[in-house]
C-alpha cells in the first residue's frame, strides 16, 4: 500500500478524521513551501484540535435546546431602526469586560413559531 494511503488510514483507524481529509492538501502545501516536518504536523493537529473544538460547541448549543445559533452578524437592524447599531457591533469586541462594566438587554422576548410542513 501507498504510504501516503497507509497514513490516512492510520489516522482514521486512531479517529483522526480531519487530519486524515487534510492529510493530501497539506502535505502538498508542506512539499511546495519546503516545510519541516514539525510544522507539518503542527498544521496538521492544528486542524483536528479546531474542528473538535467546533463541533464541540456545537454539541453543546444543540444540547442546551437554545435553538438556532445566530452570531450578531446576522441581527436584522431594520426591524427597530432605534437599536444604536454601532453600539450593539461594538459588544463583540468585548472592550466592555476589559473595562469592567456590564450590560443588559432589557425588553420583550419573542418567540416566533413557524409552521413545519
């Protein structure tokens, strides 16, 4: 067998998936930039330890029941042309924790039901 083939199913037998599907790509990246082998498996772990980290957080919405995740990039600001939409993008930076203050979102919550057909 191919040692190229035998390395992705050596990581797919130790459940190393996404080092596995990235195997080919960067290891062509490495050959090309003349990498060393330590930062070609850094790169590579690297991949697997981002996707595990990801799907963990999505394990855990989808465990909360908080239904759909939605970041704020996606907050529609035209609904209520009063949101102070600069205000409320500057939240992602954080810089309020840094300062120590706090915030607080008051008001009606609303759930909207949409019919499953």
């Amino acid at each position: 067998m191919e040692t190229n083939a035998q390395i992705k199913c050596n990581l797919k037998t130790l459940r190393l998936s996404t080092m596995a599907e990235n195997f080919n790509i960067r290891n062509e990246e490495a050959i090309k930039t003349k990498m060393s082998y330590s930062d070609f498996l850094l790169i590579l772990t690297q991949d697997e330890i981002e996707v595990r980290k990801y799907k963990r957080k999505e394990t855990a919405i989808k465990r909360a029941s908080l239904g759909r995740y939605k970041p704020i990039v996606e907050f529609d600001f035209d609904f209520n042309p009063e949101y102070n939409r600069q205000q409320i993008m500057n939240f992602i930076t954080c810089d309020f924790i840094m300062k120590k203050e706090n915030i607080i979102f008051a008001g009606l919550s609303r759930v909207i039901s949409i019919p499953h057909f």
